[in-house]
C-alpha cells in the first residue's frame, strides 16, 4: 500500500514539474475573399513576448489591378498603431508579414487585430477586413526551467531514496519473521 502511494506520488510531482513547452498552440486559418478568389491567411493565437509574430498569407484569383494590398494592424500595441502591408502583385501567390519581438513588452488578452483588403485609390475604407484577437504572453526565462527541471531531478532522486528505504525495511521485516520461524521450529523440536 505504502508503495503505491510513493509511486504516485512520484509520478504526480514529475508530471507537476515539467514546464510547459513552447510552441504547441497551433496556428488558426481564417479565409477572406478577394475578387474572385480568396486570400488563406494563417497566424498564431499567441504572440510569444521575445519572438517574431508571423502572419502567412496565400491567395490566388485575387489581382485585377496592381494597386491591391493586404494590411495588417494592431492597434492596441504599446509602440502605438503597429501596421505592416504588403503589395499583392501577382495573380496568386504566398508571403508573410511579420512584427518584430519587441511589439510589445507585457502580458495581455484579447488584444485587436485588424486584417484588410485595401485597393488603393478607390478611398481609404477597406474592400475586406477581419477582425481577430490573440493573446501576449511572456516566455518562460531559461533559469526558471532549469530550475524546474533541477527541482524535478530532485524530487525523483527523494522519491528513490524513499521506495529503496521501504523495500530495504520489507526485505529485513521478511528476513525477522522467518528468522522468528526458524526459532519457534527449534524450540519445538529440543
């Protein structure tokens, strides 16, 4: 019974100890219409505080005129109204429009982003737009995993000193008893 318990517990604290990993939100899709076509763009949910935040784009059937652009802003970002626009040239294609890491500096949820078709010359308001909302979030600094991963190595290491000294007891409890057995089996036959 009792070896179970350090079992579980073991298992339960290295479960509890390791850190998250970096790079599991999947990125999301979202389809808007161009013309005749459509423009597939892909993003992350989470720009990572430290790293370049990507916007992918790919769009076919989309040019009947070269003043066709894609522009993405955000305007909540500490920098201020963050946009960044590319040139729609060819009939179909793929690029990508990226922030810089330091876009922002802190935490946050639901922050705006704002994706538009512009054509330019026909007026300022946008021929599409979609609106988004991603989530900043700060990495974990280097020695705080090290630390995590060094307090789990210990854990483990207390969890096995604890299951060795449970099976060292069980083994002299066994040893005892038929000892004691051997005794009684003696004494009965002098």
């Amino acid at each position: 019974m009792l070896k179970e318990k350090i079992i579980g517990m073991m298992l339960v604290m290295t479960i509890l100890s390791f850190p998250s990993v970096d790079g599991q939100v999947e990125d999301e899709t979202i389809v808007m219409p161009c013309n005749d076509g459509e423009i597939t763009i892909r993003y992350s949910p989470v720009f990572e505080i430290g790293k370049e935040w990507i916007v992918y784009l790919e769009w076919n059937d989309c040019v009947h005129s070269d003043n066709l652009s894609f522009l993405v802003t955000i305007p909540e970002s500490p920098m201020g109204n963050e946009s960044r626009s590319i040139e729609l040239t060819n009939n179909s294609g793929e690029d990508g429009i990226v922030f810089q890491r330091y876009t922002f500096y802190e935490d946050e949820f639901n922050v705006l982003v704002i994706f538009a078709l512009m054509e330019e010359g026909v007026g300022s308001d946008a021929k599409e737009y979609e609106e988004i909302y991603i989530d900043v979030n700060k990495t974990m600094p280097n020695d705080l995993r090290n630390l995590w991963i060094a307090m789990s190595i210990f854990w483990i290491g207390i969890g096995g000193y604890m299951r060795y000294l449970y099976e060292k007891k069980e083994n002299i409890k066994k040893n005892i008893k038929a000892l004691k057995e051997e005794n009684e089996k003696d004494e009965k036959k002098n």
